[in-house]
C-alpha cells in the first residue's frame, strides 16, 4: 500500500497503479485456489468439517457482503437517507435486516445444521422428512434464490472491473470470473473457505482504511465514525437552507408538472406518441435549418417517442423516467425525519422490508451450509458471532461515509453553476459509465438539490475523487469491492452446481454413483452455471439491489418456514413441508412477477391495482412466509403423522 502510494506521488498513471489491485487480487485468489485443489468429497463439499470459529466467521462474512451491500449500501443511504422519503424505505432498514438475520441464524439453525452432518440443505430437508419430493422442491427452491443472486454479483463483478481496469464490461465479467473458477473450481468449499478468509480480510480492510483516510481529510482525525457525527449539524443545517430557497421549490414544482404529463402520456401512449412525434419533427427541421449544433440535434433526436418504434418499450421509458423524477422530489436532503408524525406507507416498507432480510439472511442456502464446515455445534453458533462483528464494522464505515459524502455534496455541488461545477463532478458525469447526472429543470444555470442524480449501485467507488485522496484508495476501494462480489459469487456456484448434482441428479438417476464422479460432475456443472450467469448479466442491465433484496424474500419464503417448523416441531411431515416451500415460494414470486413493470405494461395493470398494503414487490416476502407456516402447519394437521 505504501508503495503504490508512492507510485502516485511520483505521476505513475492511475489506471497502471488501479490495474494492480485488480491482477493481484485475482491471482492471489486463484493462487489459493491452486493449493487447496481436491477431488476428496469431505473435502470438496464442506472442507473437511474442521474449520476454526474465527475462519469460518472470516468466510461467512466474506460470503454474505456481497457486491449490493459493498457497494450500493453508501449510495443508498446518501440518496435516500436512513429512514427514507415516506414511500420507500432508506438504509437503516437494510441495516437492520441483514444483521439481525446473523441473529437469527446463530439463534435458531447454526448448531442444528451442523448436527445434522448433511452436505446440502435440500439433502437435511430430504432426510429429516424422509421424502425424495422434499429434497427435489428445495433444490429448485435453492437454485432460484441462488440464481437470483448470482446474477447480481456477476453483474456487479464486471462493473467493478471495468472501472478499475478500463476494459469492457464483457470482458470485466469473464476475467473476474476466471479467478471464481479457479477458486471453487478445484478446491470446492476447501477453496473457498480460505479464499473467503483472505477476502474478508481485503474487504473490511479497504472501508476501514477508505474510512479513516476521509476521516482525516475532512476532520483531521481518523476515527471516520465520530468524524460523521462532527459534520451531522452542519448538513442539517443546509438541508434547511436549501429545502426553503425559492430555485430548489420552482425546481420541484417544475418536476411535479413534468410528472403530471408523463402519466397523461402513460395513459394514452398512442396518442401522445404521435403528437411528441410531430412536435419533436417540427423542432428537428427548426433546429437544422437554423445550422443548430449538433448537440442539440442529437438531444432532440434522442427523445423517446422520436426514437422508439415500439409502444411497450415507449410508455417503459416513460415509466423509468417517472420514477426517477418522483425519487428526486421525495428524497430527504439531509439526513432528518420528515415523516415521524402519524404511520404512512415508508413505515410499512421500512418494517416489512426488515422482516424479508432477517428471515432471509437466515434462510439463505449459501450462507446455511457454512454451518457443516466446523467440527462443532457449538463452533458454528461462535463463526456467526466472528461474522457479525466483521459485517458490522464493515457496516458502520459504509454509514459514516455516506454522512462525509453528503455534505461534499451539498457544500460543493449543490448551488454551483453548471458551467463552474467542482472538479470531481465533472468527471463523474464523464466517465465511461457515468456516475452522476445533472439536469436543469427550472433552467437557471445553477444545480438544485432535485437536479443531482447519482447512482447508487457503484457511487461507492467515486468516494476517492469526491473527496480529494490519493487515486490508490480508488484501487484498494475496488480490491474491496471485487473481493465481496467474489465471495459471494464463489458460495453461490457451489450452492447451485451442489443442488444440481447432488440433490437431483444423484438422487434420482444414480443414487449409487462413486464418489469421484459425483465431484467432478459438480465441477462441471459449476463451470457451466458461471458462464450461463455470466452471459445473462453482460446481456441486460441488472438493478442490483433490487436483485438481491428479492432473493432474500424468495429465500425467506422458501426455507424460513419448512426449517423453523422442520426443526422445532415433531409433528411437521413431508407433506407440511412440501407446501410449505411450495405455497410460500409461489405467493413470493407472483408478487414480485405481478408487479414488475415489464409484466404491468403487457397486462395493461397499474400498481394501485396490484400491490397490497402498498408493500413494495421485494417485501414479498412478509406475504410469504406466514403462508408457508399457515400451510406448513394445515398439511401436517391434515395428514398422517410423521415417524420417530
């Protein structure tokens, strides 16, 4: 680290000292991976069952911060704030939800898991219930939920990088992906474990030190979470300031108009594509004839209903565009509490939104078979207490540098002239995948709060360059980065490949099959998931976090009830257990398909219509996990009693 401090110091260019980080974090990982390589089961699939407490804690937490929370966390929290706008709910919900669910996990399945000596979760559901349909349902079951996840972390794998490294997207995510396969390709859960360890030790290493260098930058001390605390009233104090200037309120009148003709237009698509269509013709023979600049030209030429041929993709650019005005108006400016007096639906999401993260972060696949690798019981309950202190300090760093970051913003971007803006904003809005957005509403020149669009899902890596260090933090920042989605990514492709081949392939079709063979298959089946995945992310964009918030949900519906009455009540059967993944898995995933808006555009449906209680789709969850325990308990009552 010194070292390429010094590097920087002496004008060596930011992408050779960036590039670094990248080669040799993924030939370290790959490296480990050579070592550990086996082909012994034991070994493959839950490492020998010896792992330490504190190595297992270093490897779960490693498995569980994933690219979203690595990464988007800060940015969520600068743009929404702790508790929201009153509609969505902010940070501290996910805060919140994915902590106490290692509460949970330790509490109720860590110890009971491991007893169990399983390999897979669907294997202990299938011998606990006796029943080949149980341990088939839960592979599915957990290959979705897995799926679902992995997509994000692929996803987020080749943003990281392609920023870090400078080369396509496409090619980010298969050279990341080449050190994934390298690791758990030859070493199974051996691998991975040790890998994981080093990685937890690159990714809370990284916030910590990003923390205490932004820290200094800004108070003069390193302790980044007192120094958040220290710059909390003067934010406070500026949000006032800019929530009364008279420019910030003609801005969010402005947007609230423009929203007000977007659902005109959403309602009669046809129409008002074909009136925008000859408005924006008129304005595009005005513009050349007057020799306008090309810009220009190609702004008018860029307008949705000009270029947009198809009506469905039209009203959805309109609908994306919706929702990025309303969040713009409805984010809080600070870090205050607009909504404390009376309940209101931000309340609603906040609280559904952490049930779905507790009961998914302990219902998660990936995260449970950590539970097989330690000798003990009780040495699985102590690795959840080690991972939660590592995910809580990687935590506390994230929150405290959303705080630092908001008042750079609201000190240097906000009220600044376009033409005049700060440096580090300018390259954001430059970059090859553009961080920030500016946006003139009212057309005075001057950026209003409402006119700032950062996104959230990779804002964390801009942190460097807003807040003026060295460009090696940039590097070690995406080091962190890559290492979460990594060990994320790593457990996932086991979980996955494992199902496939141990759930339902050996069950079924050679349930006598050698040892040998059943590695390898997993093997091949693991290559084959990762270059499928890898494909479907390169292929469309992938909204991380709302990717991973309904893997949570899916998971919680899944596993949550069939484990908990599974475990803890004798008088749970295979067919309680079949409907109960089977009926909370189906009420998850037809909330979250019915309120898509891909599906609500082609079904002609609106969201008045099909969301209940107001619950955002990734809180379903809260509908189906007391559907799964309701039916759980109705089909064991209903059916014959189970065996001793």
């Amino acid at each position: 680290m010194f070292l390429l401090l010094l590097a920087d110091l002496a004008g060596v260019p930011k992408g050779v000292v960036n590039g670094f980080f990248l080669v040799a974090s993924i030939i370290g990982y790959a490296v480990i991976g050579m070592f550990c390589r086996t082909t012994i089961p034991e070994e493959y699939f839950v490492a020998g069952r010896r792992i330490s407490a504190p190595l297992n804690g270093m490897a779960t937490a490693a498995d569980w911060i994933s690219a979203a929370s690595f990464i988007g966390l800060t940015g969520l929290l600068l743009s929404d704030g702790f508790v929201g706008d009153g509609q969505h709910p902010g940070g501290l919900a996910y805060l919140l939800g994915w902590t106490g669910g290692f509460c949970l996990l330790g509490f109720l399945f860590a110890a009971k898991l491991n007893l169990s000596q399983s390999i897979t979760i669907p294997e202990f559901l299938g011998r606990r219930f006796d029943s080949a349909a149980v341990r088939w349902l839960a592979a599915w079951g957990a290959i979705l939920c897995s799926s679902v996840y992995l997509v994000a972390q692929i996803y987020g794998i080749g943003l990281v990088a392609s920023m870090l490294s400078g080369l396509t997207f496409e090619l980010g995510v298969f050279l990341a992906l080449g050190g994934v396969l390298l690791c758990s390709f030859l070493g199974g859960m051996r691998a991975v474990t040790w890998t994981q360890g080093v990685q937890c030790v690159v990714i809370v290493v990284s916030m910590v030190v990003l923390g205490m260098a932004v820290s200094l930058k800004t108070q003069g001390h390193p302790f980044v979470n007192i120094a958040a605390a220290q710059s909390l009233p003067e934010i406070q104090a500026r949000a006032k300031q800019i929530e009364t200037d008279p420019a910030e309120q003609s801005t969010r009148e402005l947007i609230s108009m423009r929203i007000s003709n977007l659902d005109a237009k959403i309602a009669e698509p046809v129409y008002a594509r074909e009136m925008e269509r000859q408005n924006v013709a008129q304005q595009l023979a005005k513009a050349k004839s007057d020799n306008a600049p090309l810009r220009e030209i190609q702004k008018l030429e860029a307008n949705p209903a000009w270029r947009e041929t198809s009506v469905d993709r039209l009203v959805s650019a309109w609908q994306t565009e919706r929702e990025a005005l309303g969040q713009a108006i409805q984010r809080p400016v600070g870090f205050q509490v607009p909504y404390l007096e009376g309940w209101n639906p931000g309340w609603n999401n906040s609280l559904a939104l952490v049930f779905c993260l507790m009961l998914g972060t302990a219902a998660l696949p990936h995260i449970l078979v950590r539970s097989y690798t330690t000798a003990t019981p009780a040495e699985a309950q102590r690795s959840i207490v080690w991972a939660l202190g590592f995910i809580v300090v990687v935590y506390l760093c994230a929150s405290s540098l959303a705080v630092l970051l908001k008042s750079f913003v609201l000190t240097e971007l906000v009220g600044s002239h376009l033409d005049q803006l700060p440096d580090w904003a300018d390259r954001l809005k430059l970059r090859k995948m553009a961080l920030l957005s500016i946006q003139d509403h009212n057309q005075d020149g001057i950026v209003q709060f409402a006119d700032i669009r950062f996104y959230n899902d990779y804002l964390l890596l801009a942190v460097p360059e807003i807040t003026h260090i060295s460009a090696v933090f940039t590097g070690l920042l995406a080091a962190g980065a890559l290492a979460a989605a990594l060990s994320t990514a790593d457990g996932l492709l086991l979980t996955i490949s494992n199902a496939l081949a141990q759930d339902l392939y050996f069950e079924t079709a050679a349930p006598n099959a050698p040892p040998l063979r059943r590695v390898m298959l997993s093997k091949i089946l693991l290559m084959v998931v990762a270059l499928l995945a890898a494909w479907f992310a390169t292929n469309r964009q992938v909204n991380i976090l709302f990717w991973v918030t309904c893997a949570f949900s899916l998971a919680a519906a899944t596993f949550f009830p069939v484990l908990l009455l599974g475990i803890y009540w004798r008088g749970m059967n295979r067919l309680g257990a079949l409907l109960a993944m089977a009926s909370g898995l189906g009420v998850t995933l037809y909330y979250i398909a019915v309120n898509h808006p891909w599906l609500q555009m082609r079904l002609q449906l609106h969201s008045s219509e099909t969301l209940w209680l107001g619950l955002d789709p990734v809180c379903a969850g809260v509908f189906g996990v007391p559907v799964g325990l309701l039916f759980g308990f109705l089909g064991s009552k209903l059916s014959e009693a189970p065996k001793d």
